[in-house]
C-alpha cells in the first residue's frame, strides 16, 4: 500500500539516547510522541509505553494490538478521503507508529483565539461543518475515533480561505476501532459534544454545524442521532445519580 514505507533501519531502541534533532513533544500515560526528521520530511513518532502492572506477554499483545489497529484506521481513513497524517513505518518491535507531521492550531487553540461572535459566525461554521463531514466518512467506513477532543484535530490551512475545509487533519488514532453499531458512533460523537461543551463555553453554535453536517453526509444517520439522544440521556443520569 502506498500509506506504508519500509525503512531500511530500525528506530532507536527505548534505552538508547535521542537521535539528533528528535524532540519530545507529547508524554502521557500510553505513549511517549517525538518530533524529529525522516524521509527528508517533519515527522511525528508515536511510541507505546509498556505497563509495568500488566503481564509482560499480555502487555506485549495489547499493545502490539494497538498499533495495528491505530495504523490500520489511519490508512482507511485517508483512503475514504479524510484528512490524516500518513503513516511512513510501524515498527513492531518498539510499538511505534512514524506519521507525518502536520502544521498548524488545534481546533482547541483556534477556537479559543476565535469564540463565538458576529465576525467569527461563518469561520466557526466552516470549521464545524468540515469536522462533522471528517466524522460522517470515517463512520462511513466503520472507524471509529473514540477520542474526538478538539485538541486531536489540527487546522492545517487555518487563515486560507481558497481551502473549503481549511485543511481539518484528524490525528491521534490510539483509541480508534472498527465497528459499524450505531451505539459507538453515537458515542463518538456524545464524546465530542462533552469536549467541545467543558473545553469551549458558548459553542453550542460550533457543535450544531458538527451535527447538522455529520447529518447530511453519515449514512444511517437518523439512526445514529437517534441513539445519540439516548447516550446523551444515559450520559446526565450519571451526572444526577453521580
């Protein structure tokens, strides 16, 4: 497939030192992500971390599992047409998956530098339809996110107004899995109205373009949103009950 390179060598091992121009830029509790150069381009390498509390040859599965799994999505999904870093190597001996690097805010970022106004109404409407058309295709073809925070979503072209979709690039695909029930897509998409609502006060107006686009473009979508609805009443009994 043309979404993998093969390398002709093998990533760092974890106890050898970084390489020259590799910089941590993200460490949480399931991977460590660094920047650094390969192929002659940005790129982004994401390594899963071993769980010391978990059975060495469990954990070894689990986490093999996973990066076959996120580099799977990543290439469906860019086959479907959706905006993704492509995937350059896996490397199953480290657990690391090597993207491409994407320039640009985060929704995050951009939403906080443009709340919700008069002049920012249309832009924010742009950017919402766009991530509700990048979550409808990736249903679509069965994949599901299952971490749409808008800090996992970059604004490639930004300030371009000759890009119809302003580049929106979903990354991080560590929790994605296949499946075609309505109940996770609806949970996709209850997970992204709850980061969008406790990140973003006052942006009911960005999580409507999301749904009303994801609406117009997911197949079965009556029924997805119809499952929403019982997700989002299961979602505040649990806030009430605690």
């Amino acid at each position: 497939s043309s979404e993998f390179v093969k390398l002709q060598f093998s990533w760092r091992k974890p106890d050898q030192s970084m390489q020259e121009g590799e910089v941590i830029c993200g460490l949480g509790a399931e991977a460590r992500v660094t920047r650094c150069k390969a192929f002659g381009i940005d790129a982004v390498v994401k390594e899963r971390l071993p769980k010391a509390y978990r059975i060495a040859e469990l954990d070894e599965k689990i986490n093999s599992s996973r990066v076959s799994t996120e580099a799977r999505c990543i290439a469906r999904a860019r086959k479907a047409g959706v905006r993704a870093p492509a995937v350059l190597h896996v490397d199953a001996t480290t657990k690391s998956i090597w993207q491409q690097f994407i320039p640009g805010p985060t929704v995050k970022e951009w939403l906080r530098s443009n709340p919700a106004s008069e002049q920012s109404r249309d832009e924010r409407a742009i950017v919402g339809a766009s991530l509700g058309k990048a979550i409808a295709v990736l249903h679509n073809v069965s994949i599901v996110h299952g971490d749409l925070t808008t800090s996992n979503m970059i604004l490639e072209q930004a300030g371009s107004h000759e890009s119809k979709d302003r580049g929106l690039t979903i990354i991080d695909f560590g929790l994605s899995y296949q499946s075609t029930l309505f109940e996770d897509k609806a949970v996709d998409l209850y997970v992204m109205e709850r980061a969008v609502e406790s990140t973003h006060p006052n942006s009911q107006d960005f999580v409507d373009c999301v749904l009303q686009a994801y609406e117009r473009h997911a197949k079965k979508s009556k029924d997805i949103m119809r499952r929403l609805k019982d997700v989002r009443l299961r979602g505040r009994k649990r806030v009430m009950v605690g």
